[in-house]
C-alpha cells in the first residue's frame, strides 16, 4: 500500500473537513499521517491517525499577534516576496520537508491550498501532490503567487463537497481539473455530553449556530438577541442557541423558556433532532446539516460564507438573511417560512441522499486511489502532468 501525507491549514474547521478520508484511506491499508503545526497534534492523534509536526522550532515568538500559520498564509497571498521573518521559517519547513520525503518516501502529499508554501517546497523537491480543499474557492487563484508560480494553477484540486452543490458552471477556478470526493463527514467523531432532557419531542426543535468563534463577526450579540426574541412568540419551536466558548452569555435578559443558551454544543448529535438551523454558511456546517437533511436559515458574514449562502438558495435548500439588519419581524418571519414549507426539507433530504450515494460509491478513495495508481506507473514527479493540462 502506499504512504499519504495530508497538509491542512491547523484550524480546527480545516482538519475535521479531513478526517473521514484520512479514515477511510487507512481502512483501505495505506499508511496516512497528517503534516502540520505542533497545536493540533494532541487532537488528530486522539482521532487515531499519526501527526508529523512541522515547524516546532520555530516557536510561539516569531509571531506573537497571530499563529504562525496564519501569518504565513496572509504574506504569502498579498505578495510573493515574504519578508525576513516568514523567509527564516520557510527555510525551516522545507528542511524538515525534505527530510520527510527522504526518510518517508511518501507516494502522495494532499496539500491544503490554503497553506501557500508547502506545494511550492514539494515542487522543488520533486515530492508528488495535489491540492485538497476544505472550501468550494482556492484561495491561490489570482494571486501575485501564481505569477511567479504559474504551475499551481494546474495542480489537480480534490474538493470535499458533493459535486451537485456547486454551481452548474464553477467560475474562476483557474485552469485545474476538479474533482468533488463527497462531503465526507466524520459522523464518528467524538462530541461533548449534553443533558438532551432539555429537548421537548413535540415541539420543532431550532438549531442556531455561527462557529466557534462567532464573537469575531460584526454586532453578534444583537443578532443572537434578534433570534431569541423571534422565537419568544413562536411556543411550537425550541431554539439551542451555540454561542461559542468566548462569547459572554451576561448579556442576555429574560431568555423565554423555550430558548436554551450554551457555550458548546454535540453539534452532529443535535442536527439529528433539528428542524431548522439557523448559521452562518460556513462549508463544514452545512455539510453536517446536508447529512441529516436539515434545512436551513443562513446569515453569511464574511470568507466564502455569501457564495455558499447563494448555492443554498440556488439549490432551494433553505433562505438567507442579513445578518447586520436583520429584525425580529423578518427572522420570525423566515423561521416560519422554512419551518412551514415542505419543499425546504425535500430538498435537504435529496442532498442527503446523494451524500450517501457518494459513500457508498467510495468516491473518495477512489479518486485518491486513481491518482495513486498512475504515479506508480509513471516516474516520479509533482503533479500528476496528465490531470494538469
């Protein structure tokens, strides 16, 4: 069997993304090993699966305002000139790289575009990879990057979305062929306890959630104060409002009984009960809503987050709203619309069905498997040349 190096940006949003098919690739006998930051070590580990950590030397001063990862990425997109800092830690990385290809010879890299250097230094180094993307956008396309490195705009780029949720005709995608694996969630994965006697079975039961850091968007505690109070009046619904673990719930006054506030949440294990759920259209959270046909209300903020609220609509899978503006008046008003149209859970169930189809067609390995195979029967390079033009 052969030997996969994963490289994921170390964000807890980007490894989840990633889980089942590194499970799913070492279920098939491959040896997998995930590439990344010291941070996220203890995690993936807990998961089973084995961590190279990169960068360990560098340390936590280099960038005390950021991770250093993030940091990373934000100089390499503005320009492709790094300065003295970032070119003292690539020239790290890529000592430790080429140390991994000579000792574990891997057979492919899965490279994260969203971590800009390392398909360069495997470039150079002539180790075989493609791009495994956690988003429906590759944060590479129309960078200065690019234009001192125009072969990233070729590399093969797998894509954790079922290819039926993407717009008919994808645009600016640069000149890459794409492959969709599926929305490969971790429906194994391990959760928090949550006292689930609080849900009543015969009421709807609304699920509001934006990410774990939703303090970092604009006016967030007017908006959950927005959707508390349109839910006031509506006695048939139960809202599980996740605010995160740094969002202060001292801010909210006379919450109504049927409204439950927490800080974290089993978030697979609640969509199984959820009727509607009210977010943020960050690309995880809506796969996880797709694979239990949860329709949805979505407020994008910032990111990718308004194209994936305009494929929601596109695909009738739910409505969107402004977060920013927002009244009470209209999120009741949208509640009551999804909650009391059949076709928004039609549709989400027709999702979820296709999501299956995908694992049970083993579309994932699959495709991993197919690139594999050719590399073998060709001499090594960095991209698989025939996908690439």
């Amino acid at each position: 069997m052969s030997t996969i190096v994963i490289s994921i940006l170390p964000e807890l949003g980007h490894i989840n993304a990633t889980l089942k098919l590194a499970k799913s690739l070492m279920a098939r006998g491959h040896d997998v090993y995930y590439l990344g930051s010291p941070d996220y070590k203890p995690y993936v580990q807990q998961q089973s699966l084995r961590y190279i950590t990169l960068g360990e030397s560098v340390g936590n001063d280099a960038f005390p305002d950021r991770p250093l990862m993030r940091a990373w990425l934000e100089g390499r997109l503005r320009c492709h000139a790094l300065d003295q800092r970032l070119t003292r830690v690539v020239e790290i990385f890529r000592r430790e790289i080429d140390d991994l290809a000579r000792n574990l010879r891997p057979d492919l890299l899965l490279i994260d575009p969203f971590m800009p250097e390392i398909p360069l230094i495997a470039h150079e180094l002539a180790v075989p990879y493609v791009f495994l993307n956690t988003a429906l956008f590759n944060p590479l396309d129309n960078t200065p990057l690019v234009s001192v490195a125009p072969y990233l705009s070729h590399v093969p780029e797998l894509i954790l979305i079922p290819q039926e949720f993407d717009f008919p005709e994808p645009q600016g995608r640069g000149k890459r062929k794409l492959y969709y694996l599926g929305a490969e969630v971790d429906l194994q994965r391990q959760e928090e306890l949550f006292d689930w006697a609080w849900i009543d079975p015969n009421k709807r039961f609304i699920y509001c959630s934006f990410g774990s850091m939703p303090e970092l968007h604009t006016n967030m505690q007017r908006f959950f104060e927005t959707i508390v109070e349109a839910v006031r009046n509506l006695p048939q619904y139960q809202l599980l409002l996740k605010t995160g673990p740094n969002f202060g719930h001292e801010g909210f006054k006379n919450v109504p009984a049927n409204v439950l506030l927490v800080k974290r949440a089993p978030q697979l294990g609640i969509l199984q009960r959820t009727s509607i759920f009210i977010m943020h259209a960050g690309l995880n959270s809506l796969k996880e809503a797709l694979c239990y046909g949860v329709p949805m209300i979505v407020f994008p903020a910032a990111h990718d987050q308004p194209m994936n609220a305009a494929r929601v609509a596109y695909h009738r899978l739910g409505v969107t709203g402004d977060m920013l503006t927002v009244t009470v008046d209209q999120a009741r008003t949208l509640i009551q619309k999804v909650g009391e149209t059949g076709l928004y859970r039609q549709r989400a169930n027709h999702f979820r069905d296709i999501i299956r189809q995908y694992e049970e067609a083993q579309v994932s390995v699959m495709v991993v498997e197919a690139f594999l195979q050719r590399l073998a029967s060709k001499p090594r390079m960095t991209v698989l040349a025939a996908d690439a033009r």
